[in-house]
C-alpha cells in the first residue's frame, strides 16, 4: 500500500529568494512535483527586495523528507536557509508542563499551601483518607502507566522510549476531558515489580490508565492491581479499543440494516485488544466469532493454548472451525484487523458475504487497502485519520474517567463500558448517520460530555450490576 503524506511526518523548509513575482509558485511545483503535500506557508521577513518564507510539508517519512528539500534546492534563486522535523520540534523540552493552581505571593499564602499549614490538611487526610479526594490533585489525576512493551506499532521499546506516547495521552486527557494525567514509566519486565509498583503509585492518583503493556502479561497486571487497590484501574488497549469497535458496531449494523444475531465476524488479532474487543461484541449480541492469530483460527482442543486463548476457544466459533485467516474468513460478515499491515487482498475480502462489515486498524497500513474493497464492503472504518470512519480510542477514555472522577466511583464496570459505546455511538445524530459516517470524529470534545454523563448515569443507578472489566482466566 502506497503511503500517504501525513502531518505525522511533516517538514518545515525555510527559504530565502529575491521578492519577485512567480517564485513561490515555482516552490510550489517543485514539492508538488515529489510528492510534497503543502500545508502552511508563512512569511518570515520580507522586504522590497527579498522574502523569507517558511514553508511547511506533509511527507511519508524521512527519505521523502530529503527529496523535498533538495528539489527546493534545485529551484534557481532560492536558498534553504533552514528546514526541521515539525513533530521533533513539537515535541522538545516534553509535551508536558506543571501549573500551579494556588499563587505564593506573600507570608501569608505560603503558610497556608506550604509548612505550617499544610500539616493541618495532612492530619485530617491520614485520619480520613477518603478526603484525599478532596484537598489533593487525586480527584481528578490519572496515572498512565506501562512498561513499554507493546507500543502501538512500534513493539517493546521499553519504558523511556515510551515516555513520548505517554506525554501524548496526557495531553489527550487533558485537552478533551478536561482530566489531568502524568506518564508513570516504570523500567521491568518482571510482571511481580510492575504490579507493586503500580499498586504503590495509586497513593498519587484517582484513577490508572495502564497503557502498551504486552498480553498476557496485561490481564494479570489490570487484574490484580483492581483487587489491590480502591481506585479504577482502566487498561486503555483492551477496554478503549472495545468501546470504541462497539459504538462503530452498533451504527453500522445500524446503516447497513443487518442483525447482529445474523452476523458472523472474524477477528484477527488475540492480544489484548482482541480478546475485549471479543467479549464487547458478544455483550451487543453477535452472532458467532472466529478469532484468528499467527497461526490461524482459534479453536476448542488446540494443543498449547495460553489462558487468554483458552478462554477464546471457549467462548467463540461455534462451528469450531479450523484453518488460516483467509479459510475461516470465508462467508464472513464482519472483519476486525487488529494486527498487522497488508495481511488481506480485495480478493480475499470478496469471499465474505456480500455487503461485509470491515474494520481495518493496523496503523499506519490497515489489514487490506481501503481502496481494494470500497467496491464490494458495506463500511470500511480504519484506525487512520485520513480514511473515514477512524476508530480511535480518545473517543473513550478521556470521558470515561472523567465521569468516574464526577460519580467519585472506586471501579470501572463493564456497564459502564457498554454505556460509554452507545454514547459515542449517539453522538453521530440520525441524519448524519451514513456509511462514511458511523463513528464521530476524534477532534469531537463533545463526545467526552456524553460519555462522561452515561458512566456517571450508570455509576449511580444502584439497580444495575457491577461487573469488573478485568478477565479471569
């Protein structure tokens, strides 16, 4: 699949030139004409004589990077005065900053924020520490913790290496929730040190968001640190990316007019998005599903299964099919990729029923291209932002926890999961609502409103259960 220019991969080029008419379009021309994607184009400096302008570039990565700036080189009269990565530059000095929401400015604050009056509030939280909720940054904080083992296309790159991914979730936190959050990166791949160490941190935060932290290990780290600890503990890999293919999964059962009974779905994938996003569909009432991983269909008897898998071939394929992705995809009305690029071809999607559901969300290449199946797929949704339908889990989270910080509950149930999907899910209005159109937009504050009101509906209705969202295997 051929890439696309991203801003995920843009350039800044400065350049200087005599102030001449035709010269800019020239500079244009030149980018278009390798593939640049132009975005905005500002002025430094200018005079009668010359003009300094800053020209920023969408590209596919760094070798087109190079490319665009020597064919902007190559223009006669033109000097690259500088040229930078645009997202290195975003992300110096850390995506992060601590703000003060009390001001110092004289004896008199001091002592009230810092020694001797803060031994007050200090006594009455060790008495009570539920009033932590009240006179501390916990009500309305989450931790982001991971080990950095399993980031989103990027593998175990560990927990420094991680740290940028996890200033970003913050930042996402921050901006459509309204929910602070502060990266936990702890160095271990021994699963005893990362659960204690993250039982241990609760003390600072409301809430935990466990994030790219490899399965199985995942489960039995979400698992044990919600029986340990008394605040929501919210693994984003598994529950988000399940919220959010369950909202996708009720508008487009609605657009397409099909049963959800009727529907037979595979999935490929049994990591940890996966196995939620499994146990999502089955609570929206799907018919049957096939999980697939490397080695193809999971099945009842396979020999050498892992717990989670186990716990798959009990609870899916009712035929008890065996075979490859591509064997058991056949006569399929929903594909779910959750694994890696260009594992599918057009061809391989027209063995589905006709008019299949497919969700593609390997990022950046999806499973199959978009483009090979457009003629033959009911709805095509991908995790990328530049295709309709993008599935992305900041649709969930940010509003989750902020209702669970409002409904000041110590868990996160599966009710509240379901109800976070269909609150997403309501977000896209009747009208609206078309094949290109199942899932809101990302940039969409106003989703974080309607999840947040649901979880909170939910936390409060003393009727409902209140199922854990960790597995037990």
């Amino acid at each position: 699949m051929k890439l696309s220019p991203s801003p995920g991969n843009s350039i800044a080029v400065v350049v200087h030139y005599n102030n001449e008419i035709g010269k800019l379009s020239e500079l244009t021309t030149a980018i278009a004409n390798v593939g640049g994607s132009i975005g905005i184009i500002d002025v430094v400096k200018s005079d009668s004589m010359h003009i300094t302008r800053s020209i920023v570039v969408d590209t596919t990565g760094d070798d087109h990077a190079k490319s665009i700036v020597q064919a902007v080189k190559a223009v006669a009269g033109v000097e690259v005065i500088d040229s930078y990565d645009c997202t290195f530059k975003l992300h110096e000095g850390g995506k992060l900053d601590v703000v003060s929401r009390c001001e110092i400015n004289n004896y008199a604050d001091l002592s009230m924020a810092y020694t001797p009056g803060v031994a007050r509030v200090c006594t009455a939280i060790q008495k009570d520490p539920s009033l932590s909720l009240d006179y501390t940054i916990r009500n309305n904080t989450v931790g982001i913790v991971t080990n950095g083992t399993a980031v989103l296309g990027l593998g175990n790159i560990g927990a420094v290496a991680s740290l940028p991914v996890m200033e970003g979730k913050a930042c996402l936190f921050k901006i459509f929730g309204g929910v602070n959050a502060f990266p936990v990166c702890i160095d271990t791949t021994d699963i005893e040190v990362l659960i204690e160490t993250t039982r241990a941190v609760s003390a600072t935060f409301g809430g935990i968001n466990l994030e790219d932290i490899a399965a199985p290990v995942c489960f039995e780290v979400e698992r044990r640190v919600s029986q340990t600890t008394d605040i929501p503990i919210f693994h984003d890999d598994q529950h988000g990316a399940a919220v959010v293919v369950g909202a996708a999964f009720i508008n487009a059962v609605k657009v397409t007019g099909k049963n959800p009974a009727d529907i037979k779905a595979v999935i490929c994938g049994a990591g940890a998005a996966g196995v939620a996003c499994t146990r999502a569909l089955k609570d929206l009432g799907i018919g049957d599903i096939i999980v697939c991983d490397k080695q193809g269909a999971i099945y009842r008897g396979c020999e050498g299964l892992i717990a989670s898998h186990a716990w798959l071939a009990e609870q899916t394929n009712k035929e008890n099919l065996k075979g490859t992705l591509q064997e058991v995809l056949k006569g399929s009305d929903l594909f779910l990729g959750l694994s890696a690029p260009n594992l599918l071809t057009g061809d391989d999607i027209r063995t589905m029923n006709p008019g299949p559901i497919v969700f593609s969300l390997a990022n950046p290449i999806p499973e199959v291209p978009p483009e090979a199946i457009m003629d033959y797929a009911s709805v095509v949704a991908t995790g990328r932002s530049d295709y309709p339908n993008q599935i992305n889990n900041v649709l969930c989270f940010p509003g989750l926890f902020r209702g669970v910080f409002e409904a000041r509950a110590n868990k996160i149930t599966r009710e509240m999961l379901s109800a976070a999907a269909r609150a997403i899910a309501s977000a896209v209005k009747p009208e609206e609502l078309s094949v290109e159109y199942i899932i809101p937009s990302a940039l969409n504050k106003t989703v974080c409103e309607k999840v947040a009101q649901a979880v909170v509906e939910v936390a409060k209705d003393p009727s409902l259960p209140q199922t854990p969202i960790y597995f037990e295997f």
